[in-house]
C-alpha cells in the first residue's frame, strides 16, 4: 500500500478576533434568579474595570462562528487519529476510545477536590490502585501521582534525592547526566539545585561503567539516566553501574520516558533504580492533547518514601483517606495544589484493567519488534546510528546525506507530503542529524510498510530531485514556516 | 569561507582585531555558518569589564543558543548597538558591520595565544 | 490483544525480515538477570465492555457536585462553572487531542492558531502583554513566577501575602527549598481579610526579588493592588498577582492597569471540569521587557515561504530542549488541551457573556452571604470586599455543621482551620452561576435548622 497525500480541502479562517463583531452574542451563559447585585455599593470604584471596557477587543462571534472556527482549525492538524506519528521519545501510541468516555463519567469529573472523604471514595479508591498497579509494573515500593507531566515528575524526584541527603546531614550538590539525555534532565537538575556535570556515553552508545566510575564521588547525589536510552538501546550495565554510584553513598534516577519498552518485561527495582517517573501520557496511552495535559507520577524505593508529597492515600480497613503534612513531617511538601491530574489518571487506570499483565508485556515486545523491523527495512538506505538490535525505538543518523545538500530537517517535511508525521529529529545530540523513529505497538504492518516505502523514496529522491525535498511539504495548508521571522520580529498576540 | 589575514582568532570562534589599546571583537563566519539564522544577541553594557576565557554575552538562533567568548580581559568601551535590532548582520558581516563590542585591554601579555586566520582554518578543519 | 494491530501472520513477516525465528532474541538484549520470570501480578485484561462497567462502579461511588447530586458550596481555588456545549464537541475532535507539541507547525496549525488566540484572551482579560500557551496548575505557575522574578531582579528575598491559597505557599516553599533563600510571610489583617500593606512593607525587606498577593485572595477579600504594586515597587521589586478565580477578570479591574508585573493564576474556570483537582490550567502573562524570561511554550505568528499568516513555536531557546541547565523552567507538556477548552469557552460565551458571568457570580455570592448572614448561626468574618467567594464565623463547631448539611446533600463550604489553626469554625464559602437560588435557600434554611 502507497499512502499519499493531496490537496484536501482546506478552509481559510481569520483570528477569532477577527471574525468579531460588536454586539454579537454567542453562548448566553446564564440568567440570574437572584437580585442583581450593584457592584459600586460594596466594591470601591478603582477596583472595577470600567463601564465601557471593551477588555482590548475581546471577542464577540455568534455560537455558529465559533464552532466552525474550531472545527476549522482542528481539519489543520494532525494526530494520531489522522496518520502515523513515529515521533522517537514521545510514544505516540493509539489512545482508546473507551479510556476517553470513562473520564468524562460525571462521577468522576464532577468531584470537587475539597470535598468530604467519605463522597469520593472511588476516586481516592482509583488513584490508590493505580499507585499499586504502576509499583507492581516498576517494582518501586511507593508511588505518587502528584506530578502534572514527565518534567515535573523529574523535579519531584529531584527535590526528594536533594531532601534524602539533607536529611542525613550530608546535602550533595551534583547530577551525573550523559550526553544522551532528555533536555528536561539537566533543567530540572538546576531546577532543584543541582550542579550537572555531563559525562559521554561509550562507542557502543551505552553508558561505560568506568565513565561512571570517573566522576562519581561522594558529592554526587544521583545519576540520571534513561533506560532505554535515548538511542533506543537497553543499558546493559545498569546494574554494575547502579553498583558504583550506590557504593559512594548516590542514587539512581531513571527518567522512565522509554518504559514501553520494558511493561512486563524488566522492573527497574531490579536494575538499582531509586526513583523514576512514568509518563502516563506515553507509556499508558492517556492522549497528548497538543501539548499537555500528561501526568509524572514517581516512584521511589523505601528509603526516599518518607519524602514524598503530600498528601499520600492511605487505606483504614475499607476507608480511603488523605494524610497529609503533619503526618509525614520529611515530606518535600507540594508539587501543586491537589492531588495531580486526576482525569489522566483515570485514563491509565483504565488501559492498565483493559490489558491485564499480559496485554501491558504484548504491548512492550510489540513495540520492540515494530521498531527493530523499522531498523532492520531501512538500514539500507539510511545510516544507523548505532548497528544492533533496539528496543522501541531505532535512530538514524544523516551520514547518507553528506553532500547531497539535503539535510535531516528536509526528509522530515517530505515525509509530510507522504501523509506521516515527522520522527524526531536532531535529538539525541550526540548522533548527527538524528532521525529518532519509534512505531509504538499500536500501528499496523500496512501502516509501517507505507512508512517505510516513503523513507526509501525520499532517500531516493535526496539524490535525484533534493528540491522536492527543500521544498517539502506541498499539500499542507502553508508551506514551510519562517521560524526566524517569528523570532527577529515577535509577534506573541492579535491586537486590536 | 572568509578568514581575513588581519584578525586574530580563538578556539570559542570569536575574531579580535587589536589597535593601539582597543580590541574589537566579534564572531567568526564559521560560527554564523554554523549556527544559522541569528535571531538574537545579548551583549554588556559600556564599562563593564570582560575577563579572558569568560563569557560576556549571548547569541541566538532559533533552535541554538552560544555564549560569547572574551578572548582578552578589560573593559567594554563601547558597544554596538545596532546589531542588537538587526541580529541579522551577524550573518550578512560578521567582520564588519557586525563587530560585538570593543574592550580596553587590560593586560597585552593575553593576546601571545590567540590564533592566526591559518591556524584558526586548521583548527576548524579538524574540529569537523 | 487489544491495541496491538499485528496479526500472528504479520508478525511472522517481521520476524522473518528481521532474520530471527522469535521475539524472544529480540528480548536477548535485555539481560537474562533482569528479566522478570513470571506475569506481573495485575488483574487481568477486561473486554472493552467489562471496562467500561468496572469504570463506571468506580465512578458510582462518589457523589458528584452538581448533576442532583451534591449541591456545592466548596471554591479554593476550584470552581464549579457550567460549560457550554461547544466545548466538549469542539475540544473533542481528535485532531486536537491526539495530537502531540506542534513541534512541525506544518502540519499543526490549528492548535498554533488556538493557543496563539489562547495567548491573546489571557493578555486582553489581564491587560498584560505576552503571555504563554500554558503551565500546570496555579499553584505551580506562581511558584514558576516567583523563580522568574527572581531571574529578572537578581535578587532572592520573595515575600508571600498570608492570604494566597495556602497549596499556593506550599508549592512556591517546595520549589524554593533547595535554593533555601528567604521567603517571608506579609500577615494578613485580621479584621478587613487583606494584605496589610505594612506587613507586606516588612516582610519584603531592602531588597525584595518580588511580592506575591492573590486577588480575590484566599479568603474571597478583593485587595488594594495599586497600594501593594506601589509598596514593592519603592524597592524595585516586582509585584506578582495570583487569580484562582478569573472569572472575577470581567468585573474586577486587570492586574496590568493597577501596577503588576507578572499575573499568574488558573484558569480552571473556564472550560475546565472540576475532575477532583486536576488537570486544571495554569496561566502567566507579563510586560513584553520580562518575555525572554518566560517560562514555557510561546506562539508566535509568522509567514510561510508563499507569504502566508502561519504560526509557530518560538522563543524556543529559552527552553529545556534547546538551554538545558540553563533553561528558564524544565517545563516540556504543559497543559494544552485545558487552554483550548477555556479558549473554546471564552469564545462561545464572548466579550458580553465574560461580563455577564462575573455579575451573576457577583450577584449570587451577595444573595447567599445575605442569607447566611440573616440566619444569626455566623457572621462575616472579614469587612473587605468580595467577589464571588467570602468567609463566615460560624457560632459553633463547624465540622459538625459541615457533617449535618452533608447529610442534606449540602457541600457547606471549607474550614480554614486546616490551614490557619487561629481560624477555628471559619468557614470559606462560594457561589457561581450554578447554585440556583432554590439551592442557596435551602443552604440558609437546613444552616439554621443546624
């Protein structure tokens, strides 16, 4: 199967301010049963906006204006419910219909999260489940749910490894991060305090032990790394490595990004971890929604448990219940007001009780086995970064290219015109102009074949025709967008 | 490339051209090459002092970030201004219109190391 | 299996081009030590039937606010709003939802263009000039302001009003704990609810980095912004507003015409379901000098090669991708989804129906303390001003008065002794446009039967 692409049909659409009109009205909010307040006889006129305030053009459009302004600009995107989204490190699987219906339950969205315990026992039961579920998955022996996203999971476990050492007396002041790393890791590593000292992964593109040995001492209080790594191979020496950092007295961090490749198959407990994030929005399929919302649970093993945020849930016989600060006195406090996405949660919750313990380690070894035959279909027409079998992820490098006067940003735009979203590219840093391509389980062998038939095209095409590729995409609703305009004259926001 | 003969360089990519006391200083048209369209720079204010080896500004392009390099200790007597509002010229000039700051040189002995246009190529050469 | 898309003949295709007779050489790379010999103990797998059933028992053992379920009289920082119907529809659509960062703004310009209008909505209610495509929640977008102050001024001392959400402090005192700088508290005034500006005045020392109020603050009291922007500005520090309730925005003059620097808050109101706490919409906007200092994602409008209006992510280099260590914040997801539904519900609702919702909220916040107040079981607790939300001193204990309009189906309300131990029977009480009347009469009816 040839999977292409044409015109469509693509409506124009102005700016929401643009199509407003004064007077207008749109969705009427409510009416009032009660008597009007008179704003002026309680509040001092300085600290209300003025009769005539317009609020800087805000917008006035009809309810009709305002869908088709939305579904408009939906038909300009692209998800994983239009197309294949290969893109590395993001895990861009399918995300179920039936986990969307389940968090839109008004048992579940309506709960406010103040109110009385005993009135939202499903909702404390569901969150103390899914704790459960994803320490059985990790083989942590605690978990919290409070963190929004990967990043903020990352900064959670930092301030607890930061708060882990103060306790003891000993505060330590530096991460061990390689080459290979997510840029949330050295950020969140300042974030919390730390000083981030880099170290290069080996020939092989896996961490050396000796490289570890090298640097760490007994002012290093973790080493972050990602297991998978960010090259999609397994670090085979984990544990020897988890040996030399725990033998100073450090801990091992594992951003757990890349844990679709291991449900079911490995626990990171196992390989001397201490603390890890999952990413909910990855690996347990909850959507990306454009940007968010995901969820950064963490888990830890006992010694950092005392440090978690609170509050924690606890069960009393079959009572589900908050304990909050002044129970866990070495708790780092508060990532957030509540208890984190809920809604996400949910999501998870229900992915993790459709599969069962066999469909989450179908999942992993599928994945694996799309990405190595996606490694495999295309190392003929383009240079692996590193040539042994992956994980759930395989990464090119644009070695091939040299001297074609394409480059890795070109073969990601035509790839558009064959109707795929883009991989990753140019991450990881240490592989020149890296093409990251990771299939997820969920795709179909049609779909990966169509994939892999474009590559060959375009890898093709880079030698006979490289202007179909500089000119790349052509039947999007724009061409390539000027990204140095927008930053050498910003323009961040319509004005009247 | 250009390499003009009459500049000294450094191995951070910077350019300085030494008269009398004063040094003029820039960026290389292997560092604009290499960093792309430049979309912004961050550079000190009149007066302040620059220290050999240290950082004494920023320069951006939309997808890479670059600390500016001193390649000799003094102070900043004067700045040029207009590059802050057309960043562009750094990769239009960067010999000329573009030229960052231009420092008082505290201590002349700091100018032995620098390198030649030729040993800069070389430098270069190697570093691909 | 479900959502795996390989049939047994495919992956014997894939086997075979791979050149291996089984997935288990594949697994090969894992080492044999770290292997997990056995299942995972997890429930097993359910049809899609079976899970939606098992979701939905869990579901029926809560009592949900609003729906003839609980009627709610609980705020803090989470508001029961109604929201229209577009919203779902339109923020519905997968194209949104499945999508992931509009990293290739080709194929992304719908959610560009919306979070580019998201961005403009925030800066036209707030009268700032830039603002992001979005953080986490309130608590976490203050705590991110106070570090950008901090950026901005050089300086460390951040001085907090006592009377901003207390998960607000919380929040900020986590992320500041490893810089274990001087954070203070500015006392609020007991009688008026406000933050004193004298307090405020000592609390930020010499040389504050910045001021943190809430506003309306977390006991419902309107403050005087200008006299509190005045007192941190003296110092040339920044003064940062916290809206948990922005809804007041309609109403209420923007923080921009009365001296802020940084607006940050959430904007849950708008779109957003009450969903036990999270996911909720943290918003930031500041003064276009502060932009670089951002945390976050930007969008900016630009052209395509045929001169096109198009949109994209910029000012990237700020950012963890890009800066590492260096960035301003490690924030990579944000909360896009949630800015495309209070984008979606500003729109439908408009410049008319903004102003209308803060007067209803208004109006019915005054109707039910009127009625709390005539029932002589509590008084006002402060003199200040309010807007939608407000504190009462009940006459006595106010847990068991909670527990008996409880059983009446009534969420009466927070007690504030959980955070503030002088604040013992207070209870903080709001209104939106979603407690009827017949409900709020029936509050002031079974408080007085209490």
């Amino acid at each position: 199967m040839k999977q292409t692409t044409d015109k469509g049909f693509f409506m124009d659409e102005p700016l929401i301010f643009e199509r407003s009109s004064s007077g207008k009205r749109g969705v009427e909010p409510c009416q009032s049963d009660v008597p009007d307040h008179d704003a002026l006889s309680t509040i001092p006129k300085a600290f209300l906006r003025d009769a005539g305030d317009g609020l800087n053009g805000f917008p006035e459009a009809s309810e009709l204006d305002v869908v088709r302004h939305y579904t408009r600009l939906s038909q300009w995107n692209f998800g994983v419910d239009t197309g294949f989204y290969p893109l590395g490190s993001c895990t861009m699987k399918y995300n179920p219909k039936v986990n969307e219906d389940a968090a839109r339950l008004s048992g579940f969205t309506g709960l406010h999260p103040y109110q009385n315990e005993a009135t939202c026992q499903g909702a404390l039961e569901l969150m103390h489940d899914l704790e459960a579920y994803l320490c059985e998955i990790s083989g942590m022996d605690a978990i919290t749910l409070q963190p929004s996203a990967g990043a903020h999971g990352e900064l959670c476990g930092l301030f607890m490894i930061a708060a882990y050492f103060k306790d003891k007396g000993a505060p330590r002041h530096k991460i061990i991060i390689p080459d290979t790393a997510h840029g949330t890791n050295p950020a969140s590593s300042a974030l919390a305090g730390f000083k981030v000292v880099p170290i290069k992964s080996g020939a092989n593109g896996l961490l050396a032990p000796e490289a570890v040995k090298a640097v760490m001492d007994t002012d290093t209080a973790a080493l972050m790394l990602t297991n998978p790594n960010t090259i999609g191979l397994f670090e085979r020496n984990i544990k020897e490595i988890a040996r030399i950092v725990h033998a100073k007295g450090g801990l091992i961090y594992c951003d757990g990004a890349n844990m679709n490749a291991l449900m079911g198959l490995a626990r990171l407990s196992d390989m001397g971890v201490d603390c890890v994030q999952l990413n909910l929005h990855k690996t347990f399929s909850t959507p990306h929604g454009g940007g968010g919302p995901g969820s950064g649970p963490v888990g830890v093993v006992k010694k950092l448990e005392p440090f978690l945020p609170v509050p924690r849930i606890r069960k009393k016989g079959k009572r589900f219940t908050l304990v909050n600060e002044g129970d866990r006195p070495k708790t780092i406090g508060r990532m957030k007001a509540f208890y984190g996405n809920f809604s996400i949660m949910v999501r998870a919750y229900a992915y993790i009780r459709r599969l069962g313990a066999e469909g989450l380690r179908r999942a992993a070894t599928t994945a694996i086995l799309n990405a190595n035959y996606m490694r495999e279909s295309l190392k003929g027409d383009f240079e692996l970064a590193y040539d042994t079998p992956c994980m759930h992820e395989a990464v090119f490098s644009d070695k091939l290219l040299s001297g074609s006067g394409v480059a890795t940003m070109d073969i990601a735009k035509r790839l558009i015109d064959y109707g795929f979203h883009p991989p990753t590219v140019y991450f990881p840093l240490v592989v020149h102009g890296a093409i990251m391509i990771e299939p997820t389980e969920t795709e179909s062998l049609e779909t990966l074949d169509a994939f892999i038939s474009a590559m060959r095209s375009i890898a093709v095409e880079a030698k006979t025709a490289p202007e179909l590729l500089k000119n790349a995409p052509s039947n999007t609703r724009v061409s390539r967008v000027d990204e140095t305009k927008a930053a050498r004259e910003p323009v961040l926001r319509w004005r009247a | 490339m250009d390499f003009p003969k009459d500049l000294k360089y450094t191995k951070e990519h910077e350019w300085i051209k030494v008269e009398g006391n004063t040094a003029t200083i820039g960026i290389t048209d292997y560092a604009q090459d290499s960093l792309g369209d430049v979309v912004y720079v961050e550079l000190p204010q009149e007066g302040q002092a620059v220290t050999k080896h240290e950082a004494f500004g920023v320069v951006e392009s939309v997808k890479a970030v670059s600390d500016l390099y001193s390649p000799v200790s003094g102070s900043v007597s004067e700045v040029n201004d207009a590059i802050i509002d057309s960043p562009e010229a750094i990769n239009e000039d960067p010999y000329g219109d573009a030229w960052m700051i231009k420092v008082d040189v505290s201590n002349k002995a700091e100018l032995s190391d620098l390198l030649s246009a030729e040993d800069y190529q070389k430098f270069i050469e190697e570093e691909k | 299996m479900p959502y795996v898309s390989l049939s047994d003949k495919d992956v014997a295709h894939i086997l075979k081009t791979i050149g291996i007779d089984s997935t288990e050489t594949l697994l090969g790379t894992l080492p044999d030590d770290l292997r997990i010999k056995d299942k995972l103990n997890l429930p097993d797998g359910l049809s899609e039937q079976e899970t939606m059933a098992l979701m939905r028992s869990m579901a029926a053992k809560n009592s949900p606010v609003g729906q003839g379920g609980l009627s709610s009289f609980l705020g803090a920082g989470a508001y029961n709003h109604y929201v229209p119907s577009t919203v779902e529809h339109l923020a519905g659509r997968s194209e949104f939802y499945t999508a992931y960062t509009p990293y290739q703004p080709e194929i992304s310009q719908g959610t560009l263009m919306a979070m580019f209008e998201y961005q403009t909505l925030v800066c036209q209610m707030t009268s700032m000039d830039v603002a992001n495509a979005s953080l986490y929640d309130g608590a976490s977008a203050t705590a991110e302001a106070v570090l950008m102050a901090r950026r901005v001024t050089g300086r460390g001392r951040v001085a907090l009003s006592g009377a901003l959400h207390p998960e607000y402090q919380r929040t900020i005192k986590t992320y500041l704990k490893s810089a274990s700088e001087d954070i203070t508290e500015a006392l609020f005034c007991t009688e008026a609810g406000t933050t004193l500006v004298e307090a405020a005045d000592a609390a930020m020392g010499d040389e504050p980095a910045c001021l943190v109020v809430q506003h309306p603050n977390f006991f419902g009291c309107l403050e005087d912004v200008s006299a509190l922007a005045e007192a941190v500005h003296r110092k040339k520090g920044l003064l940062i507003i916290v809206v948990t309730e922005p809804v007041s925005l309609g109403l209420l003059k923007p923080p921009g015409e009365v001296g802020c620097d940084i607006v940050v808050g959430d904007n849950q109101s708008f779109g957003n379901a009450l969903n036990f706490g999270g996911p909720y919409l943290g918003f930031m906007a500041t003064k276009t000098e502060f932009v670089r200092q951002l945390p976050g994602r930007i969008i900016g409008q630009t052209v395509d090669r045929d001169g096109r209006r198009a949109f994209c992510l910029t000012f990237s280099t700020r950012e963890q991708h890009i800066r590492r260590e260096r960035a301003t914040s490690n924030i990579c997801t944000n909360h896009g989804l949630c800015a495309l539904q209070a984008a979606i519900h500003l729109t439908s609702i408009g410049l008319g129906g903004l102003k209308a919702l803060s007067r209803v909220n208004l109006s019915k916040a005054h109707y039910l303390r009127q009625r709390l107040l005539e029932t002589k079981v509590c008084r006002p607790a402060f003199s200040a001003p309010i807007f939608n939300e407000f504190t009462v001193r009940l006459d006595k204990d106010a847990d068991a008065v909670l527990q008996r309009l409880l059983k009446k189906d009534i969420l009466a309300g927070l007690t504030l002794d959980r955070f503030y131990p002088a604040l013992t029977n207070h209870l903080l009480i709001a209104a939106t446009e979603l407690n009827s009347k017949d409900d709020i009469d029936r509050f002031a009816e079974e408080l007085s039967n209490s």
